[in-house]
C-alpha cells in the first residue's frame, strides 16, 4: 500500500497523447449563399463529402471532441479551456493551437469578439477565479501570473507589447528549451490587466483583406501565461512554474483563390512555408509514435520559427490540444481535408509531460506527504495485529503479551508479541511468510527453527521446549512449564517478560523494565532525529549513507558511518573493541556526525583535485581497494591512489595494527597531494625553460613588426606631402590655363563685335566686361 502511494505522490513522468478536436463553423451570409455543404459533424466524428463526385463519396474522421456548426464559444471552453486549467494548475506545460485554412474561424474561436469572447479570454478570466477560490481555501497558497504576447511574421519574431519595431532572436535553453530572448513579460494581478494587453497586441497584430477573409491574419500570434503556484509547508516552499500557450496560428491559402499579390503574396508563401514544416513534424512524430521504419527520420523543429518555438508542445514537455477549424464550404473541399488528415496524424503525437518543479523540493515533499500518509495508515491499522512495533509501544489491550527487553527492538521491529492463539512457535525461518502463529527471530541470535512453543489455553499459559533450550527465570526447562505474570523466558539470546494485563498492578520489576524499554526507544527516536538533522546541512545528505553491508567487515577503532536500517531511518555506527555498534547518545551521535561529514568534505575535495589532474586512462590503472588488501604491503610506500567508482581516486594508508589498507583521513590525503605535486617539479622546470625561449622569440618578432610598421608610415607620409606638391601646382597651372582661356575668348568676341556677328549673350557680357576693365 505505501508503494503504490509513493509511486501517486513522486508525479512521474506521464505520457500523453495530442488531443485533437474539430470545430465546423456555420457558413457565411453572401459569400458562401447558395454553396452546398461537404462538411458533417456528428458525436466525436466528421464527416466529408466529395462534391466532384456525382456519387458523393464521403470520408469519417474520428476525434477526441468535436463542435459541430451550432456548437458554442461557451461549450469549447468548457471542453478545452477548463481541461488546460487543470493541468496548469497540477503544475504541467499545456498548449493550445488553432490549425486550419484562412477564414475558417480560428481567430474568432481563440479571440472572439467583444460580444462574445473566445478561449483566451475566457481562459484567462477562468484562472483568476480559481487563483481567488484557491486561496480563500488554502492560506498557505499564492500565485504568480506573468504574460507576453508576440508575432511570428514572415520568419521573424514581434514583440507585440513592446515600443519596439525591431525583431527578436531565438534562443535554446538546456532544460526549458526554446525561447524568445528578450521578450517583454509583464505581471498581470486579474482578467482586466490581461484583456488590456490582449486588445494592445491585437491593435498592432498584421492584419490584411483577401477574397477569403476581410480580416486575415498575416502572422501566427502567441499568447504565453506563466502561472507560478507557490506552498508555503513546514518553513519550506513547494513551487510548481506551469507555462499555457495559446496559439491562434495564421491560415493556409491559395494565392489564386485568395487574390493575393505583392507583399501580400510574400505573407501567404511565409504562412504556408510554417505551415508545411509543421505538417512535415507531424508526421515524423507520428511515425515515431508508430514505430516503423521511417520513425528514425530527424524532426526538423529549427526548419521553421513556428515549429522552433512550438518544439515542447509537439512531442515534448507538454500537455497539448489541438483544435482543428473547417470551413463547411463544398468549394473549401480540398483544404478541410487536407485539414482533416492533419489532425488525425497529430492523434498519435506522443508527448512527455513532467511536473515543473524543483527535483530536490519535490523529493523532500513527496516524502513527507508519504509519511503524512503512512501515519495515517498507522493509526487505521486493525489493532488485533498480532504484533506490535517498538514504535507504536502502547499496552492498552487485555491479552496477554511477551514484551521483548533483550536485545532491545530497533524502531520498526517487534516489541510485543500478543498471545491471541492458542499456539505460537519462535522461529528463526524467516523464508516462510510470517502468520500470526509465528515469532520469528533471528537465527544469529541462538534461535532454531522450531525452538519452543507457547501454549494458551484459556488462563493458562506454558511453554513447550522444540530443537533447543528455554529457560524461565533462569531455570532450564525440560519439557514444558507453566508461565505466570512477571515470568523472564530466554529463547536463545533473547529475553522476554510474560505480561497478563489483568495482574499487571502487581508487577514493580516489569515496570521498570517497560519504562527502560519506552526511555531506550525514545533515545534512538531522538538520536535518529539529530543524524538526519546533521545530514540535511550537507550538500547532498544521500551521498554520506553508506550500503548497510559495510557492517559485515571489519572496520578501524574510532572508524563511523551512518547506514539505513530496515526502517529507512539513519543510524550510526562506531567501530570499538572490534565490533560495529550503534550510538545511543544523541549528543554523542551528533559530534561524530558533523565530524564525519566535514572529515568527508575534505577528502572529497582531495579525491576531485586528484581526479582533475590525472586522465581517464590513469585512471583506469589504478587498483582498486579490495585488489590491494589482497596484495598487501610491498615496498616502503605507505600510502597510495585507488581507483574508487563513486568518487573517482581516493587516497588509502597502510594500517599496521590491522594489516590492511584503509582509507587515509584529510589531511594524509593532503599530504599526498603535496608529494605528487613535488614529483612534478623537473616537468615544471622544462615547461618554464620552454616558455622563456618562446617569450624571447615573440620579444624579437614584435621589434622586428614595429621597425617595419615605422618604415611603413614614412613611406606613407613622403607619399602624402609629394600628393600635396602636385595638387598645388595643378592648381596653380590651371589657374593660368583659365586666364589665357578668357582673354582669348575675350579677343574672340571683340572681333565678332566690329565684324557685327555676335551670336550669344556670353560673348555680350564678355566685351561688357573688357570694356570695363
């Protein structure tokens, strides 16, 4: 039962496919009168009729939902809109797409109008009401909403809130893959501040008129709400990040049918060049989802901006819908269709949808949700259970009942075995399922497999001998015997106390006994509390547990580590007079823990400055542990590098009083640090020879550039001042050249003067001009 609860809480991975619906608007008054209908909308499926065909042959597509011509803005939210609520807020990514050919309602069924308002809208006013409800309900919950708005036209990317007119680049990131960076994003507090920056973008979103649609949109906008839900539990915060898409993409079309030309013929190319990428990843996805031959085909996300930025909700980190728009038009036959195949090839997208949160907080709440939940099954547990754990250690019921005082119970074993049959045998076969006539113990312990037996019938309770020997209050039983209240039974290297309830007043030495085994338990509780305090300081608190078959080898004296017991509870351990025993003291518990994870730190960051300066192959070369307590000392080294798989190289000492290797403390590691460095120092002293001899050849090769870079700028300037000789003599000789030219044309027209043939004005004004000189 717990297993299955912890698989509900940790939230795996779930994997989900693209839901698909179909919506068919109604046809248009004027443009589409008079125009038969080739589309029928029945239940979940559609139905498409051939008007070229004079037999009218149809075609049945089959979806998730479908909305037929007097279908609703009202009843696809309901269908659609609260759906994707609900995911956001468990803390998925969810997205919401509008596919189909120009005119065919998408805008209208994502936007709407002011009358009545589509799924953006309606989506947005909806997750307010649930962020008010749910924090009226639960005052450890807040929330955050962030939107942002953008274009994607002709390629490139508009930031539909913003001053600016320029485009954005996308970008990729590692975990929440591709963005738009630099976008504006913008907290909104309710529906008003949404549907104000909705009707902004809407105001500034490329619109045109084609023969299609008087409102076309020209690019494929974006609305993006990041819904952040914050829990505020036990001094920690549980923070879920959901991202909702909603996408009104651009229509396909017919430059023919829609009389597009020009730049509006531009547009439509663009629009139909994204929109065939993202029929090409469909289909790739689908293949994959079916496991043929042609699924190992790469998904060409990046061969368009649209695909790019939609990567996570086709085949990714997503729960998405797809809402599929037709034209119920017959002359749209072709194109709804073509729609139709679409959507029924994206029904088989598989997508890999996860819970967006922190993995360490969603571990550390998970597990305290299962012991939440565990607690609770503790307290519905039948309580005629034969056995009663040292944890739940409350004598409240009138059977009588063998307490265990030696060796005292870890927390989850058992403390108390009630006498509730007739005949109950100790064992120490622990193959055998376990049934309420049976107390098994160790065999370790002396226990055999059939040792004795205890028999009740009605007040009287004996004790039969089995394989082995029993004693009762330090007498050897031969055969069987009686046991009153207060009888001491050792089976083996067990103790128990023969408890009747009824004639428990009379028992001074139990109540001793019973108050010692109550104080025992509650030192481990605590020394168990203090070690998992300690551990949740570190870094990473798993990485100090150690497998519990370390306790099976030897150790050095004063040597700790912390294992998990069958409980999953820590416990430590220490290494004295030759033996393994847990620490009771939780004052003593938490000085050796907090020692042992600094102690640990340090040799960890040896262990990484090792690892960073030798190769992969040296390090492969290395022994390991186990090989060289099989070789032994050889030679005079005391202390050498092993190979170890969880941390790479570790450092280990030869431990003379125990003859074997052991894993050297920090500071013998340091040591050995320092010696492999100064090994190392004839490799120094080359390398700072050689990197002289280089310095002093690049000292000579940069004299040698500046000479000839001053060389150079002479050259340049003796070129510029012979430039400025000849441009002035050029002018001087064209000054003079200009003062011959006018007194010959001068000459020239005072000769036509006198011989009366002046034909100009400028041959005027030129003797004028004489005359006056």
């Amino acid at each position: 039962m717990a297993t299955k609860s912890k698989k509900q809480l940790t939230s795996p991975n779930s994997k989900c496919n693209v839901m698909v619906c179909v919506r068919v608007r109604p046809t248009i008054d004027g443009r589409e009168e008079g125009v038969d209908s080739c589309v029928t909308a029945a239940n979940s499926s559609v139905v498409v009729s051939d008007p070229t065909d004079k037999a009218r042959k149809t075609r049945t597509f089959t979806f998730d939902r479908v909305f037929g011509v007097d279908g609703t803005q009202s009843q696809v939210f309901c269908e659609i809109g609260i759906a994707t609520l609900n995911q956001a807020f468990q803390g998925y990514n969810s997205c919401v797409f509008a596919y189909g050919q120009t005119g065919s309602g998408k805008t209208y069924t994502m936007l709407g109008e002011d009358s009545n308002t589509g799924l953006v809208p309606r989506i947005s006013d909806k997750l307010f009401d649930t962020i008010s409800e749910r924090e009226a309900s639960n005052h450890h919950l807040s929330h955050r909403v962030e939107m942002s708005y953008y274009e994607i036209y002709c390629e490139r990317v508009y930031d539909l809130l913003g001053d600016s007119d320029s485009c954005f680049r996308v970008r990729e990131h590692p975990k929440r893959g591709p963005y738009v960076e630099g976008l504006n994003k913008f907290e909104v507090k309710s529906f008003k501040d949404i549907a104000k920056q909705l009707q902004r973008g809407s105001d500034v979103r490329h619109t045109a008129s084609t023969n299609i649609n008087q409102h076309s949109s020209r690019s494929h906008a974006v609305c993006e709400i990041v819904l952040t839900c914050s829990t505020f539990q036990d001094g920690d915060i549980d923070e879920t990040v959901s991202i909702i898409e909603l996408v009104d993409l651009a229509g396909s079309e017919r430059a023919t049918a829609a009389g597009t030309e020009g730049e509006r013929l531009k547009e439509g190319a663009n629009i139909n060049k994204s929109l065939l990428t993202l029929g090409n990843v469909i289909e790739v996805l689908a293949l994959q989802t079916e496991g043929t031959k042609k699924a190992k085909r790469f998904v060409q996300y990046r061969d368009s901006t649209l695909t790019w930025l939609l990567r996570e909700a086709l085949g990714g980190n997503s729960k998405t819908i797809m809402l599929a728009t037709l034209s119920p038009c017959s002359l749209n036959y072709e194109e709804s269709v073509s729609t139709l195949k679409y959507a029924d090839r994206a029904k088989k997208i598989q997508n890999q949808a996860t819970v967006n949160r922190d993995s360490k907080k969603a571990i550390i709440f998970s597990l305290k949700a299962e012991i939440a939940l565990l607690r609770e099954e503790l307290k519905a547990a039948n309580l005629n259970s034969p056995v009663c754990h040292a944890s739940q250690l409350i004598i409240d019921r009138p059977h009588p009942y063998l307490l265990q005082v030696k060796p005292l119970p870890a927390l989850r074993e058992a403390a108390v075995h009630w006498l509730t049959n007739k005949e109950m045998t100790f064992t120490s076969d622990t193959a055998s399922a376990s049934s309420d006539s049976q107390i098994q113990l160790k065999k370790s312990r002396g226990v055999a497999t059939d040792h004795a037996k205890v028999i009740r019938v009605g007040e009287d309770i004996r004790v039969v001998v089995g394989e082995s020997e029993v004693a009762v209050d330090g007498e050897k039983v031969d055969g069987s015997r009686k046991l009153t209240c207060g009888s001491q039974l050792a089976v083996g290297n067990y103790e128990f106390i023969v408890v009747d309830p009824e004639n428990i007043n009379a028992m001074t030495e139990y109540n001793v006994l019973l108050s010692r085994v109550q104080r025992e338990l509650s030192r481990q509780q605590q020394v168990s509390q203090v070690i998992q305090k300690v551990l949740a300081d570190g870094e990473n608190p798993m990485s100090y547990l150690e497998p519990a078959t370390i306790l099976q080898h030897p150790g050095y004296n004063g040597q700790t580590v912390i294992v998990r017991d069958k409980s999953d509870d820590p416990v430590l351990y220490i290494y004295r007079d030759g033996q393994w025993a847990a620490c009771s003291d939780p004052f003593e518990a938490e000085l050796a823990a907090r020692h042992l994870i600094s102690m640990t730190d340090l040799q960890r960051s040896v262990s990484n400055r090792i690892t960073a300066s030798m190769t992969s192959s040296e390090i492969q070369k290395l022994p390991s542990l186990a090989q060289l307590n099989k070789e032994g000392l050889k030679g005079k080294e005391t202390r050498r590098l092993v190979r170890c798989p969880r941390v790479g190289v570790r450092v280990v000492e030869w431990d003379g009083t125990q003859n074997r290797w052991i894993e050297a403390g920090a500071a013998a590691s340091e040591l050995m640090v320092q010696s492999l460095s100064c090994s190392s120092e004839n490799d120094e002293k080359k390398l700072r020879q050689a990197v002289g001899t280089l310095t002093q050849q690049l000292a000579v090769k940069e004299k040698t550039l500046r000479d000839h870079q001053s060389s150079v700028a002479n050259a340049h300037e003796q070129m510029r001042q012979r430039q400025e000789l000849i441009e002035k003599e050029f002018s001087e000789k064209e000054i003079e050249f200009n003062n011959v030219k006018e007194e010959l044309e001068s000459n020239i027209a005072e000769l036509k003067y006198r011989n009366g043939t002046v034909e100009s004005m400028h041959e005027i004004n030129l003797i004028a001009k004489d005359k006056a000189i």
